[in-house]
C-alpha cells in the first residue's frame, strides 16, 4: 500500500499538470468517451479560454446550468452538446466556463476526469477551477441547506482515493484547497434564505448499504445500527455522503487543478432515508448550488478585470 | 472482514428475493433514480409479465436494443423512456423485455439494480434473467470478438464485491450461473464471422489506470508494466476487463436473479490502448451483443410456449 503526493500545489500559475510521460509518445490522442481529439478538432481554439469547469451527475441538470450561467454572463449560447454524439457524457461551453456531467459514482466521474484534464493540457487552459455543483443526503442539516466540503473520506473514513493499478493498492491523499472554501462560503452569506454549512463529506459506492439506508434491496442491519453510524459521522464533522468526492479531490490534487465541491442536502438522514421532495421543492434546492457556483464564477471574472 | 453467502440458488421457481426485512414497515416505496413507486404506479400491472432485463451502459444503446429487440419479437414499442423524468437512467418496455441503461461504472450499476430488484419484486416478476449487453477492452482476443463472462474478478483479481458497509468492510461473492453461460454460448455458435469467448472478466474502476492504461492523465508505470500484468490477468484466465461485472454478479446472486454478461471487446489490450474503430465498425460490434442476447431472449420464449 502506498501513499503519494505528487503535487507541488502551485495552483495559481500552472496549467493542469499531466503526471504521465507516456503521453509524450502519442502522435495523437482520442478522448473516446467525450467523442473528442487531438486530431479531429483543434482544442485550443474550442476550449483554450476556458476558467471554470462545473460539474454535476445528470445530464438534464448541466443543461439547466449552462442555460443559466449563460443568462447570469449574459453570454449567448445555443446549448448544443459538444460531446452528446460520443453518448456518454453532455457538454456545454458558454464563455468561460464548461458545464459537463458525470453521471453517477466515482468510476463515472474518473473516467471523465481523466479526459477533461488531457482536454485541458491540450487546451492550454491556465488556472482552471472545478466546481461541483451536485446533490447528496445531508447528516444533521436541514433540507436544502448547502454543504461546502472541507475534507472528503471513504467509507472507511479515510481522507483517500483507492485504486487497485496493476494489481496493487494505490491510495491517493483526497486534498480540497482550504481558500477555496473560505471564498465560496463568505460569497454564500448573501444567501440567506438558507443555511450553507462547512464539512466533511463521505464518498460512498451506493446509494442504499454504502450510505447506510434501511430501504435497499439487501439491507443486513437495523435502523438503531443506521443511526449509529450516521451519528458517529456527524460526530468526525461529517455533514453530507455523495457518491464523488474523494475520487474528485484526489484526481483533481494530482494534476494542479483547484476544486470546490457544492452540494445542496435534499434529506436529514439522521431523520429518514427516503427522498420525497415535490417536484417544485426538488428543483428550488437543485437550483442552489448552481446560484452559488454562479455567483463565485461572476466575482472571480469581475476581480479579474 | 465478512464473506456472505445468502443466497439458496434456487432460480427458477423464485422470484427476486429482497433481503431486507426493514422493507416490511415502509408503508410505501419510491424507487428514486428510476421516478417509479409504489404509491404513483401500479408496478405489476406494468411490469409483472417481465422475463428479461438486458442492461447496458448508454441510453442510446439501450434504445437502440429495445428498437431491436422489438422488430425481433415482432413487438410493437412507441420506445418511450418509462424513468427518463427521473434524468438518470433510460428504460424501455417491449413485452417482457426491459431495456435500462446503468451508466458508466459499479456505484452506477448499483444504484439502478437496487431499484431495479425493489421494482421487480413489487411487480411480483418470476424467474427473470438480467442480460448485460456490454464493450470492454479484450486481453489476447480479437476485436469484435464476444466474451461471455464465467467467472468475475475485481481488481485484485478477487471473485467479490467489496462494499464498505456502516464503516465496515463487506465481501458479497460474485457469482454466475454456469448452466446460462454454456447456453448462451451454444446459442452463439450461430454467429460464425467473429468468435465468442467464455473468460473471465476483471471489474475496474476506471478505465485508465485501473485498467492498465498508459494513456490516462495519471500514469506512473511503463508499457512494459502495462503488458507483464495484462499477460498476468491473461494467465488467470481473464479475457476482458469492464466497469460493473463483479458488481452485477454478486448484487443478482444476493436476491436470487440469475443474469449473464454479453460484452464485445472493441480492442485487444495486449496490442494497445486507444479505441479507434471507425463510427461504423463501433456499431457493428455494438450490435453483436445485442444479437446474441436477442436470439437468446427468442430461443427462451419459443421454449416457454
């Protein structure tokens, strides 16, 4: 087992840091799963003056985004999906900034990422930031409030990425810049029709056992055990499960990219596990985290010019 | 550490089998990523003559197979999207075929399966089959190739699903039922312009470095790294290496539902990385599981009547 920490941390003045020589020897290179490449389009014209990647699970909710950051940057846009025709993930640029989604858990979004960060190295992109802007179960928050994650763990509550590569364990250390989150929760003060709280998130590999809930297919334990865990979460500052995190902390550390992790908690799990949001109410607190990114995007272009 | 083995392999004559008596007490279910319940849809009447599953990861595919498997069985479909409200997955009825996407990975599968069991009990479905319908990369098999899936490993070359579980470490056994995979193998026979291999099938977690790809963002090995554990995966008899296998197999024999893996090798690992088949050449393999799995779902039906 072995723990690396191969980034030097320089976020401000570096691109995204490709961490593997291999890639020198390509003559050229396919993103296969954004239906995307180094000789079929020209990257740097398509995506060099990019600043902000936001990112979330659904498809249909990163359309929404960049429908709506178009308006709040009053930029034009004609919502096409740049990497729809790959059929995996949706796409869409408007100025500045890319709303891209990732489907659900952590081996959707790797895969993703790693494209993404070659489309960025290959785009010449400077100081990009990774804003996700996602949905989870909040642990001792009110519905609707927004989680900022400090810290991100597994299941087993450690601060890491797992993967097993070329048969061998590999821990990667799942680091958030501590600025970042100090940025975005002072820009949430204006927010303050709802609670936007700083923690710990957990990433888990299901829904149902991985997050504790008594209402999956196959569930070995009770609700008294459920809450015991849930409280000794809350208990190590955690705030919130998704299905990301550490993967997105990890993958993003590596290669010198910032990145925030937004999520609105659309349950208390220390009060139920089944989410039974109205429409309507569904898409309010969907719709926060979006405002949130929108409004960090906004200040960080004014300040820049 | 815990190995679990509850299930009594009894297939045909059961139905899923949830194992989860919390469920007993919900006086009402929502299947949330699917947008179905107990409460706003009568299941049985919509889903109890199902007799199989086929799964895949695009919505486009399993679009694509529903409109197949509809003209196979001489079915009429409007091919409207049952879950698609629900912006998650895609879903597809002809007669007692379901068609679902599960997206990109386990923790994606996983999800939809929970959901998918729950909704196949509720429907008081008996004696379903899950056919997942898949691409991976080949090891030492030519592309275009089938591999039906005997035996699943994780990236440990391990046969289970490791879930961490309340701050715990749980095995489940990823099983598959051999009787389906000899059959769906003599009915392959009949397909003579590519070859079908029976293997096992390593579960990665993404598809660069889990998968022992020298092309990912990050990568701290060498080709020659790359090819010594490729060779090793194929001395244990792994002929391909997907996203959700060991995953797909231990949640179905957990409740009692037998399923079979179908995936087309799109490349041969052992001669390298990048997919690069014409956007015909990728239909046509696409298609080949489909065909397999159709003439399948054809023989099972003729059987039956």
């Amino acid at each position: 087992m072995d723990t690396e920490n191969i980034c030097d941390g320089d976020f401000e003045n570096e691109g995204c840091k490709l961490r593997n020589p291999n890639l020198q020897s390509l003559s050229s290179d396919k993103l296969y799963h954004l239906g995307l490449g180094t000789e079929t389009h020209d990257l740097e014209s398509m995506f060099g003056d990019l600043k902000f990647v936001c990112i979330g699970g659904s498809a249909h909710r990163m359309k929404n985004f960049a429908q709506y950051i178009a308006e709040q940057l009053n930029i034009p846009t004609d919502l096409s999906d740049i990497t729809g025709h790959a059929h995996r993930y949706s796409m869409f640029k408007v100025g500045p900034v890319l709303s891209i989604s990732h489907g659900i858990g952590s081996p959707s979004l790797a895969v993703m990422l790693d494209e993404l960060f070659k489309l960025l190295s290959y785009a010449k992109c400077k100081n990009v930031t990774i804003i996700r802007i996602g949905t989870c179960g909040g642990i001792g928050v009110q519905p609707g409030s927004l989680v900022v994650t400090n810290k991100t763990v597994d299941g087993l509550l450690r601060p890491i990425y797992e993967q097993y590569i070329l048969g061998e364990v590999v821990h990667r250390e799942a680091i958030l810049d501590q600025n970042l989150v100090e940025e975005v929760k002072e820009i949430s003060r204006e927010f303050t029709h709802y609670e936007t709280v700083i923690g710990s998130t957990m990433c888990a590999n299901d829904f149902y056992e991985s997050q504790g809930r008594i209402d999956g297919s196959v569930c070995n334990y009770m609700e008294a055990d459920k809450l015991k865990f849930l409280n000794k979460l809350h208990d190590a500052g955690v705030r919130n499960i998704d299905m990301e995190c550490t993967t997105l902390a990890a993958k993003c550390y590596l290669v010198n990219i910032k990145c925030v992790i937004i999520n609105v908690a659309l349950i208390n799990r220390l009060k139920g596990d089944q989410i039974s949001l109205s429409p309507d109410k569904y898409k309010e607190f969907e719709t926060r985290p979006q405002e949130l990114a929108a409004l960090f995007i906004k200040r960080k272009l004014q300040t820049k010019n």
